[in-house]
C-alpha cells in the first residue's frame, strides 16, 4: 500500500491520495497534522509533495514519527519541501515553517539528534538534493528519499 500525503490536486495513481480539503476530492479526507490512520508497518511508500512546510516544525516532527510507525521496515518516505535558501519557502502565505537541505541531512538519521528530541523516526538516506524548480523566481526545492531503518 502507498499513499500520497497531501495530495490536493495532483493524485498519484496506484496510491491513497490523502488530503484534508474536500474540495479537491481526495481518496481519504484526513489531517495528517495530527495521526495517519493505519496500522503500524503497513505501508510500503509515503510521498509529500510541497505539504511539510504548511505545518508548524513540532508538527512536521511528529508526521515524521507517524509516517515512520506506519512504515515497513526497508518501506521508502519521499518528500520534496522548498528550502529556505530559496524564495519560495516564504512565498506562499500558508507556509508555517521552512527548512533547508542540512535539516534533512541529519535530523531523521543521526542517533544524537533523534535522542535529543525524542523522535523514533529512523531513516537511512537514500538520495537527497537541491534543485531550483523555478530558477525566474529564485524558488529552490530539497528533495529526499528515505528508507525506514527498523
């Protein structure tokens, strides 16, 4: 099972696109703010396309956790979140938080700062990069792909 955090109106087929407006009529209406309502180790792919950043940082801590506890182990968690060193981490006024290509690189895979903050989320990073996806408007996209270490 796969699902598509986020999904507004760009569905992925072959996955549970999951959003919390109905308007733009997703598989599963549900704020992921808070729990994702599947079991644990149940899922084999999570994907976030430009969603990270409409949660306040405690709140994207805690989807990571969630997003891990729902993942089988080896299962992969891609996201893709403009970076702060970009304009467009700031440029849509239902932004709550910002992050940049270093926050990726360790938080979620180094044991000090997992047990510092007390998250459980594992993950091995398998790909992680920079890339200006509007190069005009100077706005500049992280994008990682992860697998959950358990």
């Amino acid at each position: 099972m796969k699902i598509n955090l986020g999904s507004g109106k760009r569905k992925k087929e072959g996955f549970i696109n999951i959003d919390n407006r109905r308007e733009v009529f997703p598989d599963l209406i549900c704020d992921v703010a808070h729990v994702l309502p599947f079991k644990e180790n149940s899922l084999n792919e999570v994907v976030a396309i430009d969603l990270l950043e409409h949660l306040e940082r405690p709140g994207v801590l805690r989807l990571m956790d969630e997003i891990y506890r729902v993942l089988k182990p080896g299962g992969k968690f891609f996201h893709r979140t403009p970076s702060d060193e970009g304009r467009g981490a700031w440029q849509d006024p239902y932004h709550r938080s910002a992050w940049n290509i270093n926050t990726w690189s360790y938080y979620f895979s180094d044991s000090t700062y997992r047990d510092l903050y007390g998250t459980i989320a594992n993950f091995k990073i398998l790909q992680l990069f920079d890339e200006w996806t509007d190069k005009e408007n100077k706005v500049l996209h992280t994008s990682c792909l992860y697998e959950a270490v358990k």
